[in-house]
C-alpha cells in the first residue's frame, strides 16, 4: 500500500479544464480483503473528491463498448492461411498455428514504478498499444492482459486505517452524469499520476488487489463499468460493466494457470501447469480448418514434427489470434481423453498468443491419472 499526499498543479502537469461545467466525482465504499504491503500512518484522512479534470468524456477516447461474441454462437469465417498450414488426423482436424505470439512468451521482467509495488507489466504494455479510437480488438486486448495477475484501487484516505477499523474501503470512481465508474490501475506509478491531477492536498491510498476481486466489485455495485488508468490518456480504456460480467462468467476466478503464465518461470512451472490442467475447465479453438465442413482442434506443430494441443485459459485468448476460431470450453476429463487416445500428441501448448508455455507430455501425468479412473 502507498500513501500518495495530492498538491496544486504546476504549469508541468495541469490538465485543461472541460468547456461545461464538470460533473461530480466521489469515492464509494466497497468491501475488500485488501492486505497493506508498507508501514502507513494510522490516522485516517477525510473522504474526498476528485477532480473531473483528471478524466473526461467517459468512453470518449476508449474506442468503443465491447463485448465478447457468444460461445454458442456459430464460428466466425476462418482467416485465410496457406495450405501448407492445414493439417488433419483423425478426430482433429487440426489447423497448424505459425502466427507470431502477440505477447513475448515469456513474461516480461517484473518492474516497480513505485518502490515495493509490483506493475502489472503485461496490462501495462498492452495499454501502450492503445490510442483515441481503439479498435475492438485493441480492447479486448488489454482485457486479456488484464487478467494477468492484480489491479491497483485508488482509496480515498488512508487504506490501512480503513481496514484496521473493518470499514469498507472509500474506493474513488468517476461520475458522468447518473452513471459511476469504479477506477483501477495497472500500476502504483499511474495511480501517482491521477493524483497528480488533483487539487485538494489531502493523501490518498493505492491498494493492490487480484484483477478478478476489482471486476467483481464493479459487477456487484452499483457501477456502469471500469476505468483503468485514468489519468494516461489515450492509453487509457473503459469497460463496461456487462463485458466484465461475462468475463468473469467464463474465467477461473482463481487465475490459477494465468498466474503461472504470469510469473518468471521456474524448475517446476509445467509441473505446475500440468497438476491444474487435471482439475481447472480450459479452452479450445475449433474451426473448419479446411472447409470440408468437418469442425476440427487447433493444435500447433513444431519444425521436427511435434505435435501439442493448443490450450487456452480463457476465450479472449482464442480471440486474441485472430484466426476466427471459436473458443470452446474444454473439461479435464474431456482433456484426459484426446491425450490418452491420441499417443502421437507430445503435449500441449498453453495461451498461444503469449506469455505461453509448453508441456510436454511427461508433466501431463495428472491428466493421463483421470483417462485411467474414466477407464474403469
């Protein structure tokens, strides 16, 4: 947790105020579970405003809503590919994917724009990408990388007091007009720069907390949606409240195979992999790869001829490929099937468009445990 004390505006960072007069911006109570990760005073400070010059036009410069297509709707038409990607097998009629991931494959290095407070690095880049007008794609981007790992809550006062006391945390939103937006952070360093924007001197808290804990508070309150980095336009975006909805409704609200993903990988990371994909539902992307009408399983294919199933853990990362797939949900057991049934398979491939992960088929041996019990 940092405490941030607000100051006047310089000639350096002041924000041009809005033609109308502005709208009114307040701070709402909210439950959490937020735990403080530095020494803060004890005292709490008064609820406060913030100032609307630090966002304006709710949506304005976020490109448009978006939302993400219906699993059970029919599978957009497939990008063209040439023909030496195409590939079938019985029972996986199997589209070779050769594209460049859209994220490194390996996380990026952790960073701290505020001593003791990791970034989300991942949110953090891809709000880079962003600009007025972002394109729908571009959007459900940065909601892909999003939910790598935690989001930053902006608290009116001091956090630590708040929750030594059991109280709600007084989290800041923006109003526009009868609608109110919850703000999140990809970092501490952007909540300084909402701050900064602010004119009443009285300090305010940064907490960090698991993405999927900040979404379902908007869900659960009373907010038209979510803003994240406010005060960084254009690299800034908007959610609504119904996108969010579903992507919680098709997420593991444990994250628990993106937090792997997310972290520097380790010895044990596919072994880690492996044991969650016995127990957690994934994602496949199924296509009629070659227009035969046959609905086949992406899978990918290495230069000496493996073959790995490809993973994902959550549909925004099928979409995230661009290839017209449609994510499917995709069991354990049903997992346990096509690897026990299909010898040939060297393992899967998890979250293609980056960060990814291999694993081979020896660290899949939780898996292979529930084709056995299915046997009996």
């Amino acid at each position: 947790m940092a405490l941030f004390s607000r100051r006047k505006k310089s000639s350096d960072d002041a924000v041009a105020p809005a033609a109308d007069a502005p709208e009114s911006e307040s701070s709402t109570p909210t439950e959490t579970d937020a735990s403080a990760t530095a020494d803060q005073p004890d005292t709490a400070a008064p609820s406060i405003g913030i100032s609307v010059q630090a966002f304006r036009g709710v949506g304005a410069d976020a490109g448009p809503e978006v939302a993400l297509p219906d699993p059970e709707a029919a599978p957009a038409a497939p990008a063209p590919r040439p023909a030496e990607q195409q590939r079938t097998s019985p029972q996986l009629a199997t589209p070779v994917d050769r594209r460049l991931p859209l994220a490194p494959l390996l996380p990026p290095e952790q960073t701290e724009t505020v001593t003791g407070m990791k970034d989300n690095v991942l949110l953090r880049e891809a709000l880079k990408e962003v600009e007025a007008g972002a394109t729908n794609e571009q959007l459900l981007g940065v909601m892909r990388q999003a939910l790598q790992g935690h989001l930053y809550i902006r608290v009116v006062g001091d956090a630590r007091a708040q929750i030594a006391e059991g109280k709600p945390l007084a989290v800041a939103v923006v109003r526009d007009g009868e609608r109110q937006f919850m703000l999140a952070f990809s970092s501490a360093g952007a909540v300084r720069d909402s701050v900064k924007l602010d004119d009443d001197p009285t300090a305010t808290s940064a907490v960090a907390q698991p993405v999927t804990s900040v979404l379902q508070q908007v869900v659960t309150g009373d907010f038209a949606g979510l803003i994240i980095d406010n005060a960084s336009a254009p690299n800034r975006v908007v959610f609504p409240t119904e996108l969010l909805q579903k992507t919680l409704d098709q997420a593991d609200l444990e994250m628990t195979v993106k937090s792997i993903l997310a972290a520097p990988r380790e010895q044990d990371s596919t072994v880690k992999v492996g044991e969650a994909l016995a127990n957690k539902r994934m994602w496949v992307a199924v296509n009629d790869g070659n227009g035969n009408g046959q609905v086949g399983i992406a899978e990918a294919q290495t230069t000496d001829g493996r073959r790995f199933l490809q993973l994902f853990s959550h549909p925004l990362e099928v979409l995230a490929l661009g290839r017209g797939d449609r994510p499917l949900p995709f069991e354990p057991e049903q997992l346990a099937k096509v690897i026990s049934t299909h010898p040939e398979m060297a393992g899967v491939i998890v979250d293609s468009a980056g960060p990814s992960i291999v694993v081979e088929r020896d660290a899949l041996a939780p898996v292979l445990v529930l084709a056995v019990d299915l046997s009996d």
